[in-house]
C-alpha cells in the first residue's frame, strides 16, 4: 500500500516532536548516534552509555580516594629529634636514637649503631656496618656540616673534643657527637663520655 505524501511528512514531524519531548524527559540523542536511554541511571538496565558512565564512575571514585586517604607527614630532613650524653665503657655497642640508650640496650656484642673501643692504647669509635657509617668532623658537629660529602671510614679517633658525623641508613637519621669526657687514668681508657645530637634525615 502506497502510503501518501502529506501522511509519511506528518509521521516525520510527529517523531521529531517526540524525539524533542523525550529530550526534555532525559533521553537525549548523543554525538555519534549513541542514545543514551537509563535516564542518568549509570545501573540502569538497557542503558547504551556504558562507557560514559564507567569513566565517570572511575573519575569521581578515584577523587573520593584521593580525599580520603592521608599520610602522617616524615620530619623534614634536619630536624632535630634529641641531644643527650652517654658514657660508654670500652667494648660496648649502643643504639643511638632520639632518647638516652639506657643501660640495659648496651651489649658487647655487635648491636646498635655505634661502638667505642681501644686498640694499643687509642680509642675510636666505630660504625655498626651495615647499619651505620662514620666520619670524623671538624668541629662541632650540624646537620648542615653532616650533609657535605664528608669522608667515611672504619673507625675515627675518640680523643677529648673529637668529633664525628654518624649516618643511621636504617631509622635515616644523622647524628653528630663530640667527646666532652675521656677516661685516661689508665693505658686503654676504659670508658669515654660523648654529647650526641640526632637529627631526622640521613645524608
């Protein structure tokens, strides 16, 4: 059946007249052709915007993510976390920290951070490789003075008002001492008493 003119122009006119209402209703027509029919419903059934709405979905949950996760801020490098003395007899490993080692966290056996000995009558202190590293200082030790590319070694003498710069690698921390004691009485000194400075940050 041969449908006439005037009808199929009426048809047309009354799809776009549909198509205008159901915009207003929420169903658009996309870029493309691509209809999006779930009524802003990203889980609605028979929604063909899949895509649009995952990528939407993902930005607005990797956002929400980003809001709610937070971190507890390190100490900026440098920041001093404790000076104290610690008087150390010969043999003896300690752990250097922000608090005085106490007595009981001495031990004569590799442990710690820093060791203080004697060898044919000099005395040294010497790293807990590989945990620490050493290098002697001119002068009162800084963070500052610590961060310059200063010479590690084995050992650095421990004479009274010596000084040396201590590199934690495990808690990254710097350490600065200076001996402000040191028991001569006898041909090995048999302890010597040290000021530490520890600050946040290892060079």
């Amino acid at each position: 059946m041969k449908v006439p003119q005037a009808l199929r122009t009426g048809w047309q006119r009354l799809v776009l007249s549909g198509c205008v209402v159901l915009v207003a209703s929420g169903c658009t027509v996309g870029l493309g052709g691509t209809t999006n029919n779930n009524n802003g419903n990203c889980n609605a059934a028979g929604g063909s915007n899949s895509v649009n709405c995952t990528a939407a979905q993902t930005a607005s949950g990797s956002a929400a993510a980003s809001t709610s996760t937070s971190h507890a801020a390190a100490a900026p490098a440098g920041k001093q976390l404790g000076e104290y003395t610690v008087t150390l007899p010969a043999g003896d490993y300690v752990p250097v920290g922000p608090t005085r080692p106490t007595r009981s966290q001495e031990s004569t056996s590799p442990s710690g951070d820093l060791a203080y000995n004697t060898f044919s009558g000099e005395a040294y202190f010497a790293p807990n490789q590989p945990f620490s590293s050493i290098a002697p200082y001119n002068g009162v030790p800084t963070y500052q003075g610590c961060s310059q590319d200063l010479n590690t070694q084995n050992s650095v003498g421990a004479g009274q008002g010596s000084a040396f710069c201590l590199f934690e690698t495990q808690q990254n921390r710097t350490v600065g001492g200076i001996v402000t004691y040191i028991n001569q009485s006898s041909i090995n000194p048999d302890s010597v008493t040290v000021q530490l400075t520890v600050w946040s940050g290892a060079s």
